[in-house]
C-alpha cells in the first residue's frame, strides 16, 4: 500500500525549476529603505502569525488559557491548506490497529464540523479493521491513499481518516477564535519580526492600511513556511529530496454536476472503450484521474489533486508558472472530459483553489532536531507534546505504528520569545516527508498556544516553561500523550 518512502520517490513529479523563464536583474543592484518612524496598533501576550490549522489551534489555546492573543492571516479566512488550499483531508489520525493518537483541537475541530453535516469519515468500530464495504468505497474514490492500508496478515484495513467541507470548516475555526476570546485580523501580511537582541518582542506588518507594528511577549510563527526564520539569527534548513512529497506543489480543483452512475456504467459495462477515451484525454493534455467527493450534501463533485514538482516553493516567480500552468491545464483537463467522457456533460468548474499548495520548505534546527531514526523510536521523550500515527511506511509502520514529537522540536536555536507552531518544524527532510500534514500541525499549534500563554502568566521564557503544567494543561485539552 501507499507509503513515502526513498523507493518510491519517483511517483512523484520531479522540479520544473529549469523551465521557469528568470526576469531578475543580470547585475546585483540594491535600495536602501529611508528610517522610519510607524505605529504600533497592538500589544498583546501573544501573537501568532498565520491562520493555518496549525496558527488556529494556537491562537485558540493561547487564548483559552488566558493570553491576551491575536492572531494574524494574509488571506480573508482561516485553514490555510484545510481550506483554502482545498486540501480538505485530514488523515492519519489513528494507526493501521485503529489506536487513535491525534486528539485535541484536531477531534474537535472534526466534531464541531461534523455537528453541522460538513465532514465524513469511518466509524471507531471500522478503524484498523477489514471493512470490505467501506474498503471498497474508498478504492473505488481513488483515496485509498488516505484511508486504506494492509495489516500484518495482507488484509487490507480501513484507517481514521476525516474529510471536511472547506467553507463550513472557514467559518467553524472562526467561531473557535472568537469563542476562545483572541483577536482575529485577517487581510494582514507580517513582513518582519520585531528583533531586540536575541529576542522576538513583536512584528512588522503590511496591509491596507499601511505598514504598522505590533508588540507581544510571545511570537509563534505558524506560517508554514517558517516566513519570519529567514530574518532571524536562527539556524535553518531547505533541503527537500527531488520526487519526493514535500517537494511539490498541490494545485485542487473542484468539478461538479458529474453523472458518476452515468461514468461508472461507461467504465464498467465498456472498459476498452473507456481506456481509449482516458488515453485521447491524456494525448490531448488533459488529466483524466479524480477523486470522488466524500461528503453527503455534495453529490456529484469530483475532487482533482495535481501535484507539481518544485524545491522553491517561496519563490515568487516560480509559485507564478506553476499556479498559471496548473489553472491552464484544469480548465484544459475539464474541457477534454466534458467532450469526451460520459457523465461529464453537464459538468462545470465548480470552485479552484484560493492557495497554491505548499508541501514543504524552510525549517528550523531547534534545540531538539528530530531526524529520520527518531521514527523508530521506542520509548517517548520526557517532554512528549504529541504523537502520531505512523501509516505510510509500510512494513516499518506495522512494526512502529507511531512516532513521538518532543515540546524542544518547536523551540528556535538561540532565539528567545519565539515558537514554531507548523511544517518549519525543527526535523530532517525524512521526518517532515510523513509529519509535516494538517493535523500534525494542529498538535503542534496547540502545545504552543498553551506553553506560550504558562510563559506569560509565569513571566519566563517559553523554553522554561514546566513541562509537567504543560503537559496537565495538554491533557485537560483532550491530546493523547504517554
């Protein structure tokens, strides 16, 4: 079954670095900016940069214990790749035996959008276990991938996997934030962190309204893309292995009006036909592979998942071509099947992703770097703020089904006043190839919000923070720890 591992890197696409026509300047030329005095619009306890799951599960949990917190996006809503991104699959939460690991924010956040008829997934009772049924639907949806793997015994097993409506999933973190009691202001891009010494005390942000700053005690970065590390006297590391999976781009797109039992009796009742037609569909440059949407009140929309190799996946002019050329073969892709292929006829774009996909990037060497042999790890670390369930990596996640994060992997190297709450997690290329997904982030977001908001009430550093108040606070919150 899937797994991420060296031997299959090559399923993935490889970097289209060398296509990508370069405009920038032949000579080296520079500007300096004027001094400049401007306003400071906020003071907080803290601040958390970037509405992603991993920036909302902190926000949300600085604020409920008690932080004045404010939480700031780019974007006009909250999710980042859950939403926006149309990455709307939170999987892995339990193991291939069913043992569910990732609790908290991310249960939560599922229950509160399953409350309200917006998300899928399988019952507790088919986790771990051969469900021929259910195994059978999600082969047949192309996302067995997510929800399926092979026991010990070869039999193939049904793993806790959820699926959300995006924009039911925008407004549910939004209530979150507001019910915690933190600050939301979105439309708002942090350009710079606020430095004094060694110390984190604040950011520099762009918006509408100009360029202004903002005070706190604590930062957590929860970009993503680690935005705030490249300004900081912190070690990094980029390194992405070429045709892996953090090395791409995700660019989703939604059709719907499809006639899926008009496309299955085609594909089932002339299957040589149907070859042929995906054949010309191909020829012609289109994609005719999708995923069937999994949720109840959304009948006949297909979900489509492109992948695109990059290792630049911050670079302006590269996110360009891939986000043009994605769109260009969608539209492209879509025209094809509504000609060629039955049950499309009728079919329309029904919604493309507001966010360009982004696997992987800048991270940070912490003062716990977590490599690829801490995923066979045993024992937990005396400071275990998660753990997770260990699906992709075939025979080795049958014999280790779940691997520990230490609270010190989202702690900067020789920076104080700062915390990493997202993929810029302190790892290796190897680590972050499995761990680096949505709802990893949110347990990493939550263990933030939480230390950062103890750091405050206690008046010391966040890497002071006593980890047995950390970890009683943690529990209280629903994660599951050793």
């Amino acid at each position: 079954m899937a797994h991420y591992g060296a031997g299959v890197y090559s399923t993935y696409d490889m970097p289209h670095h060398d296509e990508i026509v370069r405009h920038g300047l032949t000579e080296k030329k520079t500007y300096t900016e004027a001094e400049r005095q401007i306003d400071v619009v906020r003071e907080v306890d803290v601040i958390v940069v970037g509405g992603g799951p991993g920036g909302t599960a902190a926000a949300v949990h600085a604020a409920r214990n008690g932080a004045k917190t404010i939480l700031i996006e780019r974007y006009g809503h909250l999710g980042g790749m859950a939403t926006g991104g149309l990455v709307n699959i939170i999987p892995n939460l339990a193991d291939i035996y069913g043992n569910q690991w990732i609790g908290g924010f991310c249960q939560e956040f599922i229950d509160r959008v399953a409350a309200r008829g917006a998300a899928s997934f399988p019952k507790k009772e088919s986790w771990g276990k051969p469900d021929k049924e259910l195994v059978d639907k999600y082969l047949k949806a192309n996302m067995g991938h997510f929800y399926v793997r092979e026991n010990t015994e070869g039999e193939k097993v049904v793993l806790y996997t959820a699926v959300i409506d995006p924009e039911v999933g925008k407004d549910e973190l939004a209530v979150m934030v507001e019910e915690a009691g933190a600050e939301l202001l979105l439309h708002t891009w942090v350009v710079a962190p606020i430095l004094d010494g060694n110390t984190v005390r604040g950011v520099i942000v762009e918006s509408k309204a100009g360029r202004q700053a903002l005070l706190a005690k604590v930062v957590i970065d929860s970009t993503g893309d680690g935005d705030l590390l490249m300004n900081l006297p912190t070690e990094t590391v980029e390194y992405m292995r070429p045709g892996s999976r953090i090395a791409q781009f995700g660019y989703v797109y939604w059709v719907c009006g499809v006639d899926l039992d008009k496309y299955d009796a085609f594909a089932d009742g002339e299957p040589e036909k149907f070859r042929e037609v995906c054949a010309k569909i191909t020829e012609e440059g289109g994609r005719p592979f999708f995923c069937r949407g999994l949720l109840e009140h959304q009948r006949g929309v297909i979900w489509n998942h492109s992948l695109i190799g990059s290792l630049h996946q911050t670079e302006p002019e590269e996110m360009t071509y891939i986000d043009a050329g994605a769109r260009r073969k969608s539209v492209l892709t879509w025209e094809l099947m509504r000609k060629y292929m039955p049950g499309f006829e009728n079919s329309f774009i029904m919604l493309s992703a507001p966010q360009l996909g982004t696997s992987g990037g800048r991270r940070i060497v912490g003062e716990f770097y977590i490599d690829e042999d801490e995923m066979n790890r045993e024992e937990p670390y005396e400071d275990t703020i998660a753990i997770f369930a260990d699906n992709d990596r075939g025979e080795y996640s049958l014999k280790s089904p779940k691997t520990y994060i230490p609270y010190r992997a989202l702690l900067p190297k020789d920076i104080e006043g700062l915390m990493v709450a997202c993929r810029a997690f302190s790892a290796d290329h190897e680590f972050s190839e499995f761990f680096n997904l949505i709802p990893h982030c949110m347990c990493f977001g939550q263990a933030a919000g939480v230390a950062a908001a103890l750091a405050v009430k206690k008046g010391i550093s966040v890497k002071k923070v006593p980890f047995d108040e950390l970890r009683a606070i943690l529990l209280e919150g629903g994660v599951i720890l050793p």
